[in-house]
C-alpha cells in the first residue's frame, strides 16, 4: 500500500518520474476489477490518491474556465499516451482538450464508489492500467540514458 504520510497528499501532483505512481496506478486498476468482478470493494484509497494527485495537477479559472496545466511537460506527453490508450485510441493535440479528459477522469475517481456502469469503471481501470505501463516505460528509459559504469559492463 503506498504511504502518502511524508508529503501531504494535498500538495501531491502527478508526476511521471515518480516511483510510487506505478504501484498507486496498478493498486488503483486491481480496486477497480475487484468492483467489476466481485461487485464489490470496501477500500478506495489508492483510488482517492490517484484522483487527488491529477486534481492538483491542473487548475481551473474561475472566471473564464480555462483549464491550466501544472504539470512538467514530460508528465503531460506520458498522460497524453495513457489516455490515447483508453478510450478512444486518440492523441490529444490541445493541452486544453487533454486536461479536459484529465479532469473527467478525476471525476469518475472521486465518484467510483457511486458508479456501477460497466463501461466507465472499464475506461478508467483502462487508464489506470496504461498510466502504470507508461510510468515503467519513463523509469526504463530514464535507466537507459545513465551510462554504465566501464567494469559493470
């Protein structure tokens, strides 16, 4: 289970270089088939963490309702890809359109413990599914670009 006690979980932002998203995304994801297979799940956290990090990730103006990302922009392209894995398949190419979703996303988390329907908690353990995938995919690559040190070759 991950521990969100050392940083407050209200200042928490999606962040794609952080370790722990992974395990909060794939914890997120098995919440969500535990609800599809056994109509039931008595426990929301890591589902109620995964919402409240992509809530802090964006702001919404209140006057004009313009949506603006807080993320760094590797977070936003890694986002971009986990999100064009659910759904519809589709890129976003608006940074507005993306966080759109994003925020719909976030909704749907919040109320996941109201939902019943079949196909939203599909699309969201979908996401969740592919935001860990994507969260590996950054680590290896990170991995890869360190050099290797000459006598561990």
């Amino acid at each position: 289970m991950i521990d969100d006690t050392s940083t407050s979980m209200t200042s928490r932002r999606l962040n794609i270089g952080d370790p722990e998203l992974s395990l909060l995304a794939s914890e997120a994801a098995v919440d969500i088939d535990n609800m599809l297979v056994c109509k039931e799940n008595k426990d929301f956290t890591a589902l109620k963490k995964l919402a409240t990090r992509l809530q802090n990730s964006y702001t919404i103006d209140q006057t004009s309702n313009k949506m603006q990302s807080l993320m760094d922009i590797t977070t936003v392209t890694f986002l971009n890809d986990a999100l064009s894995k659910t759904g519809e398949n589709k890129l976003f190419v608006k940074l507005d359109d993306l966080l759109k979703e994003a925020d719909r996303i976030t909704k749907l988390l919040i109320t996941i413990e109201q939902r019943e329907e079949h196909n939203e908690l599909t699309y969201v353990r979908d996401f969740c599914i592919a935001l860990a995938k994507a969260t590996i995919t950054y680590r290896k690559y990170i991995r890869e670009l360190k050099p290797v040190h000459k006598f561990r070759k």
